[in-house]
C-alpha cells in the first residue's frame, strides 16, 4: 500500500486548492472523489464575490477553471467515494469501494449533503423527479419546477432552473432567509413565483408528473398542485459519515497536531462559500507543509 504525505477527500473548491499549494509545495497528494472536480459550486447559478471575476462567473464555469488549474498543476483525481478513514498505528487509512489508501496528514474537504427531510411523505420511486441539487437543464425546458425551502440555496437554485423552467419557491415561513440580493432577482424574475406560508405535507407520483400536498393559510387548508419537478432546498450539514471510529475519538488530538484538517463547507457551518473554501485549503495545505518542515 502506498503511502502519500499529503490525502485530500473531496475535489471541491477547498479540496482543489489543498491539492494545488500540496503539490507547489512538493508534496505529491492524493485528490479522491467521486465525482467531477467542482462539487456544488457547479450549482451555482453565479457567483459574485469570488475576486478576479468582475460582474461574477457561473458556478459551472468557474469550476471548470478550477478543474483546468488543477490539471495543470499536474494533480488528477482518484476517482471513488470514501467509505471509511480509519486510522492503524499512527497512519490514516482511506478505504474507497475498491481500494484503501495510506496517508500521514489528511484534508477533509467532502463538503455537505441534504439535511434528512422530516414531516414530508415522499413516495418511494420517483428520485428521478424529487432531488436535492440543480438539475441539469438538457430536455426540462417548458416545464415547471417546485422548490421547497427559503433560504439561500432554494433562491439561488431557482435563478439557475428558471432558464428553462417555471419555478415556484414554497416557504413554509412568510420570511425568506436568503441574502436580499437573491430575493431581488426572484422578484424581478417572471419565470419565479415565491409561495410563502407553506407547509408541504406529500409528494406523490401523479403519471408522469409529481403533485404536492401542502397546507396554507390561517385555516391550514389542504391544497395540491402538480410540478415536473420538485427541489429539495432544506438545508445541509456536514458530509462525515464515513469517518471511522478510530478518527473520531482523535479529531481534536490529530487537528492540533496538524495532521487533520476540515476544509471548506464541511467545517464552515452557514458560511459556505467559495472564497472562504479556497482560503481553507490553501491553509490547510501550507500547515503540513510546514510540520513536515519541522519534523525534517
């Protein structure tokens, strides 16, 4: 088994930028993932506060630019989901579907996944319909799209779906939580209906539509309405389910010893963006440059 000075879970922002400034500071890391380099940032319908993009950059586009720096820096992506980090002895092992991995310091950089939903029957069978993310907007023109949720993410996400959908964004506060230049350009959208007070009780098959049962208003009456698709935009949370036991009971230990850092979203709570990723991975990378430094 071969053993890396340097492993990076996740190709996102964060983990991009760790693997990079690993590899400018002579460490040949590792980069696993199971996807695409870019993780969410490629549903982002613009991303305006990144520096050196003025008038800001499509999510998808800057992170094929990513993509492109990270090749030219001469790092690929090990292609496979983690499954478990474990430790034996004082060595990190990364176990994939099909391979396990060795490392002597580790950045977590795998970002977050849906919060579990609660109090909404879905039906079983109909995922190709009900999501999380963004779709991809091949074949889903003139159809209409229900997202569920009202903070950032449901906004953002419905400015990227109207381009070829009508959206409509059910809140189940009459407040939305997103920053207001989000609830701005919603607003200005015609494409973009914004539904508050709404409590969605089931999503169900209707052929080869999907409909949802809500409840609304003071008397909480029971309404339906059908969609193509339905967005689920009820938050997220730290993607750290294949954290083994053996790490877990070191985290902090293994953090300041400068062997294991959280980068990006997985470790950012609600401050989840770009700018602040590419910084955490940046920094994770010189700090165990610099205890390798030490230990020469």
């Amino acid at each position: 088994m071969k053993k890396w000075k340097g492993a990076v879970i996740g190709a996102g922002p964060a983990g991009i930028a760790a693997a990079i400034q690993l590899k400018r500071c002579g460490l040949e890391p590792i980069l696993l993932d199971r996807d695409v380099a870019g993780g969410l940032l490629r549903n982002a319908a613009l991303v305006e506060n990144y520096p050196g993009f003025p008038g800001g950059i499509g999510g998808r586009e800057l992170a094929e630019i990513f993509a492109k720096q990270l090749a030219g820096a001469g790092v690929s992506i090990t292609k496979g989901e983690v499954r478990n980090l474990g430790m034996e002895g004082d060595e990190f092992h990364i176990a994939t579907d099909g391979e396990t991995y060795a490392a002597d310091s580790i950045v977590i950089a795998s970002g977050t996944k849906p919060k579990r939903v609660e109090g909404i029957d879905i039906e079983d069978g109909i995922t190709d319909r009900v999501v999380t993310d963004v779709l991809s907007l091949d074949g889903v023109s003139n159809s209409t799209t229900a997202i569920i949720g009202a903070g950032d993410a449901a906004f953002d996400y419905a400015c990227t779906m109207s381009r070829a959908s009508d959206v409509y964004i059910l809140g189940r506060s009459e407040h939305v939580r997103c920053i207001p230049i989000l609830r701005e350009r919603c607003n200005a959208n015609p494409r973009i209906s914004w539904m508050p007070g709404v409590t969605v009780r089931a999503v169900r098959a209707s052929g080869a539509a999907v409909e949802l049962e809500y409840s609304a208003g003071k008397d909480d009456n029971v309404v339906t309405m059908q969609a193509d698709y339905v967005i689920l935009a009820l938050g997220r949370e730290p993607a750290l389910d294949f954290l083994g036991s053996s790490v877990k009971k070191r985290m902090d230990e293994l953090a300041r010893g400068k062997r294991l850092f959280l980068a990006g979203d997985v470790g950012n709570g609600h401050m989840r963006q770009v700018s602040i990723s590419v910084g955490d991975g940046v920094k994770a990378a010189m700090e165990i440059s610099a205890s390798f430094e030490r230990r020469a």
